[in-house]
C-alpha cells in the first residue's frame, strides 16, 4: 500500500491530529450512509453521542435507518454541515483531502479518526475482540458467529457488514466480553492508508480465505499477503488464530496457537457432508479429533459450509458446547444480501448476492445450482467497486459463470479515477464466458438490462442478482414487473 509521503497532496494528508477529548459528545461523519459508517453511527448512538453527518445522494435503506435512529444526515457536502463545529469528525475512507468538511476539520484543528480508529478508540480497548478477515466469506462467518453466541445466550459487541435477517442491523455494542467485528483488508482514511483490520487489537481471528483483491490499493499479490501477516501478528500468544487450511495454511504468522478448518479430515476442524437438499447441508463437524454429532446448515454451497466450520471453532473455543453449536447452525437466519431470497412473482424466484470477485461470483453461482438443481439459472453481476472492474480480473470473470445457463452483465463505468490500460473490457470478459458454454450479453445500464431480462425469464427460472451495489434499483423493479405480468 502506497504510503501517505508518496501521494501528491501528502500535505493534506500528514498533519497534526488532535487526539479526542475525554468529554467528546458531538461526533461528525462523513460519508455517513455507507454501511460501516452508517452501523458506527448506530453504536456511537446507542453509546449516548449526539451523532450527525453527511452524503451525497442520501438513499433507503441507510437513510431510513438513520432517520429512525434519529441521526440527522445531511444531504451534500458544506462546510456549513460542520456548523456548530463538532467535538470530532469521522470521515468515511471515500472522502478526500479536497473534500470541503475535511479541509474545514485540518482548518479548525478539529480532531480527526478514521472508520477503525473510532471503533478502537470508542468501543474496542477493553473488549475481547474476535475479528474475521479474508478476501472471502467474512460477513456471512461474521454474522454465524455473532448467532452462535446469540443463541447460547452470550450477548456480544458486534459490527458486521451486513444486515441479519432476524435481528435487522448489523451492531451492537453488547454486554459480553466478546466484541465480534469484520476484519476488512481495504484501506481507513485519506491520512490512514493502513488496512482497517490492523486497528482492531484481535484476540482471536479467523482468516477465511486468501486471493488477490482491491487492485486499487495493492500492488501486488505479495503486498496483498503482507497484510494479513501483519494483522495475524497482531494476535498474543495467549490468543488464537483460526485458519482456512484448503488455502491460508502456509501464511506466515505470529506467536498465536493455529487451527486449520476445512472439509478434509486431516484439519483441526472438519465437516464430513452426509446430505445436501433445498434445507440446506447435514453434517458431521470433528473438532480436535472428537467427533461433534450431525449438524444442519440452512444455506448451500462448499464455501458456506467452511464458514460455518471456522465460525463454530471460534465458538467452542469462547466455551459454546456442541449442542449449543448444533441449534444456533440449525437456526441461523442468514445475512441480507448473502443467497437472500426478495421473492418468487410469476414463479420465478429473483435471489440477491454481494458477490463482486471472480472467486465470489464462482461460488455463488456453483450454490445456486446446487441448491435449485432443477430450475434455469439467470445470472446477472454488476462489476461495480474499483478492483472489480479492473483488467487484471478478465480471465477469471470469464471462468466463473460455469453452471448459469445465462449471463446478463452490466458494462462497467470509466470513472475519474480509472486508468484506461488497467480498466476492464467488457467485451473480452463475453468471450471467455461464450468460450465456456455460457449465453452472454453485456448492457450499458440497469434498465435496458431490465428489458432483456424481462423477455427471456420464464416460470421455475431463478434469477440471481450480484453486486456490491443498489444496482441502480434492478432488484426492485424486476419484482415489480414480475409481479404485474402474470407468466
């Protein structure tokens, strides 16, 4: 990751900064509607702060959580925002040095933290932090551990990147020991370049998985690495580092005891698969060579299952037992946006997914099909986030639509900050899929993808929806026009 002395404008990023004051009671964020700034948002609330903040293009359903958590949001930039000036300012890791309430922040010696110093700072000193990172797979092991605990009746800290079904947010600041949190590898603030993981002083962590990932800050795979290791460094000797042995067993790291998971017997942790059907995947869970009994997880896929297994051994590691692990698997709701099903009008079941990596858009499609094996698969991705769209990805992304009968893909957009040579060609990305077996068509937005989609769907299809986005709107008004025409 490129240091702060190497930007051009390193003098609006190294400053003086202010550490907060004990009495701090007004906090400002910037950038307030983007899911871990909105959920900080919520714990600074709930901890007793006046919180407010701003964005552009307010949009539900962050704006509507905010409204109803009675955060003032504004919607824009001003200076003007920060009157009266507040006790401290938050910028989300969009915001730039330019940006009008950071530069009036630098002008006020106004103190400033990034996204993970304030949830160090606020809420994770004193806590036992369980922290899961990895390119894959976090948010959905994230949320099973934060349900395990639940239902064995701890009541952990938590922030997730992603909504719960059952409980419809994704924090908490909890009374229990445990503070569960997210581990992202992305960068915190325009004068913070570290990985927001590295803020959050792990007890215990899982790494879920290993792969190349935001070309737009890492230079490389070996950079990319680097980061893990320092972050798994972090974890003592008395602590405990939970490892996806199918791909991060040979990662260099710390003083910290290791468990590997994984579906081969020969790890740690192990799941034996003695059944899969539309309920979801039975089986048997082993743990340090004592066999567990049979266990039931309502989500399908090889990778949901590795989730279960590293979320279950961090589990029994904070003293859940077996059965506890058993009913909490059993009854685990899933998280928003992750195989989450919106609907079925005209018999056609329209299902949502975050996934924006090849690796992610692979699987995803993979437990789709096995989980409605005898329905059509319509595949539908946006390449949406910096890294997504970027060149490096072609030949994967036109590898991992194997197993959709269809794939419907919006072009990606040139933004300002893109570089022509290192930026996607859609066009490439069709004929590697073609090449594979799979029908392809790209669109250059939502709507005249809409159209097409509208025209080829027919009842028993699925349609799956990925993309780290709103999709400019696609999935509502795809239910909405499913559900006035009668098929």
């Amino acid at each position: 990751m490129r240091a702060l002395a190497d930007f051009a404008d390193a003098n609006l990023r190294i400053f003086d900064r202010p550490s907060p004051k004990p009495d701090t009671k007004d906090i400002y964020l910037i950038g307030i509607c983007g899911t871990g700034m909105g959920a900080l948002a919520g714990l600074l609330r709930e901890a007793g702060y006046a919180v407010r903040g701003s964005d552009s293009g307010v949009y539900p359903p962050m704006s509507t959580f905010l409204q109803n958590q009675g955060i003032p949001v504004y919607d824009g930039y001003s200076d003007k925002n920060l009157t009266p000036l507040p006790d401290l300012v938050i910028p989300g890791n969009a915001c730039v040095p330019t940006h009008p309430e950071a530069t009036l922040a630098r002008e006020q010696s106004i103190p400033q933290l990034s996204l993970p110093e304030a949830l160090y700072h606020f809420f994770l000193k004193d806590r036992r932090n369980l922290v899961v990172a990895g390119t894959h797979g976090k948010t959905t092991t994230t949320g099973m551990l934060v349900h395990l605990l639940r239902t064995a009746g701890r009541d952990p800290g938590f922030l997730i990147g992603g909504v719960l079904q059952d409980l419809e947010q994704s924090f908490s600041i909890g009374t229990a020991p445990q503070f569960v949190i997210e581990g992202d590898e992305y960068d915190s603030a325009y004068f913070d370049k570290n990985p927001k993981f590295l803020h959050y002083a792990p007890q215990v962590a899982i790494v879920t998985s290993m792969e190349f990932d935001h070309a737009d800050i890492y230079a490389s795979w070996e950079e990319y690495q680097e980061a893990f290791e320092a972050f798994t460094k972090l974890i003592p000797p008395d602590g405990l580092l939970v490892l996806s042995g199918d791909t991060t067993a040979k990662l260099n790291t710390g003083a910290a005891p290791v468990l590997t998971y994984g579906l081969d017997p020969h790890h740690d942790v192990s799941g034996q698969v003695t059944h899969t059907s539309d309920k979801g995947i039975e089986f048997n869970l082993h743990y340090l060579g004592q066999g567990l009994g049979q266990m039931l997880l309502p989500m399908s896929g090889s990778h949901n299952l590795r989730n279960a297994l590293a979320a279950s051994t961090v589990a029994l590691h904070e003293g859940l037992t077996a059965a506890e692990i058993a009913n909490g698997l059993s009854s685990f709701p899933g998280v928003k946006r992750r195989q989450e099903i919106l609907g079925e009008p005209a018999g056609i079941l329209v299902v949502d997914d975050f996934a924006h990596h090849p690796t992610a858009v692979r699987a995803t499609i993979q437990a789709a099909a096995e989980r409605w094996p005898n329905r059509r698969l319509l595949a539908v991705f946006e390449p949406r986030s910096n890294s997504s769209r970027r060149k490096i990805f072609e030949a994967a992304y036109g590898e991992a639509f194997q197993g959709a009968a269809r794939a419907y893909l919006c072009a990606p957009p040139f933004r300002h900050n893109d570089v022509r040579e290192h930026f996607m060609d859609i066009q490439t990305v069709l004929k590697r899929i073609r090449a594979m077996g799979t029908q392809a068509q790209s669109f250059e937005s939502a709507s005249s993808l809409l159209e097409v989609l509208l025209e080829d769907a027919r009842s028993d299809d699925v349609i799956l929806i990925m993309s780290n986005g709103s999709f400019s709107g696609l999935h509502q008004d795809l239910l909405t026009a499913l559900s006035a025409h009668n098929r």
